[in-house]
C-alpha cells in the first residue's frame, strides 16, 4: 500500500506541472496526456527504485523530454499538419494572435530546440538546470538555445521583439567596435 501511496503523492503533487511541459512540448492537448502518461507508466514500473531520487520530479522531466523526442524521431516521416491560415486582419500586439504564432513556430523547431526553448523560457530553468535535464553539456544547451532563437525569428518576425536577447560574447563585441 505505500508503494502506491507514494506514487500517486508524487502524481497529485506533479500532475500539472508535468503536463503542462509536455503540452508545450508536443503542442497538442490530446498528445500530451498520451506523452504524460507514458512517462508515469514508466515510473511506476520502476517505483521502487525511484521513489529515493532526490529531485524525482527534474528526473520525469528528463523522462519526459526524452520520451517526446524518440516520439519525434519516429514520427519525422508521418503526417504533416497543413497550417490554416485566418483571413481576418489583426494587430501585431494581439496576444491571442502571438501565442498561436509562437505555437506554430515552436512545432517547427527540432525536438531538442524546442525542448531547450521549453525549458529555458517556459520553465525558466538556468542553461545547467537544462543541460542536467537533458544531460547534454552546457555548451550543447548554449548552441541549441541560440540557434533555435535565430529559427524562430526567421519563422516569426513578428515575434523578434519579444524573444530573449543572449549575451554576445567578448569577442564579437570587439569586433563591433
């Protein structure tokens, strides 16, 4: 009984948080339940040895961004989404319309862009708190953050004013003098 005890106080505790990562992950309400609950099946399978992790909950984060992009890798060849587009005229500044642009530009970020930008922006977690989330180095974190940010404003100009800024290095502001 406390086997299942444990689990489901993890779950209570994590559920929407958890959920909310893999919606902005896979942009889909109905996908990031399947996503969530596969990560979960996972863990419960392996409860026992779980349940004394410290940081469980960086750990199904982990479990979670590796699950959605091995689903990506295996989808790459299958359908496409065709993009509908709305006639109807708006303002750059309307948030609706920014959050359905944003969303659209995400989905044609790669898995581990997306991911980063995920984690980074949405989660606000540090560039280390990504690169032990996705275990990869900090320097693959800084490159893909980087370069999925110059993607998104090429694929969304009207977006460029609100993405981050990332500090140039030493170098390239010597050269700019």
């Amino acid at each position: 009984m406390d086997h299942d005890a444990g689990f489901l106080a993890f779950v209570e505790a994590h559920q929407r948080p958890l959920l909310r990562l893999a919606y902005l992950l896979t942009g889909d309400v109905h996908l990031a339940e399947d996503l969530l609950q596969s990560v979960l099946v996972r863990m419960i399978g392996r409860w026992s040895k779980l349940r004394h992790i410290d940081r469980l909950d960086a750990y199904a984060r982990r479990v979670m961004v590796n699950q959605y992009t091995s689903w990506r890798r295996r989808r790459a060849s299958g359908e496409v989404p065709d993009a509908v587009t709305s006639e109807r005229a708006y303002s750059p500044e309307d948030s609706a319309v920014l959050r359905i642009v944003l969303h659209q530009a995400l989905r044609r970020l790669t898995p581990k862009q997306r991911a980063v930008i995920v984690l980074r922006f949405y989660e606000d977690r540090t560039e280390r708190e990504v690169a032990d989330l996705l275990g990869c180095s900090l320097g693959t974190v800084k490159s893909q953050t980087h370069h999925a940010l110059a993607r998104l404003r090429a694929l969304a100009p009207e977006l460029a004013p609100r993405l981050p800024v990332l500090d140039q290095p030493a170098r390239s502001e010597e050269a700019r003098r």
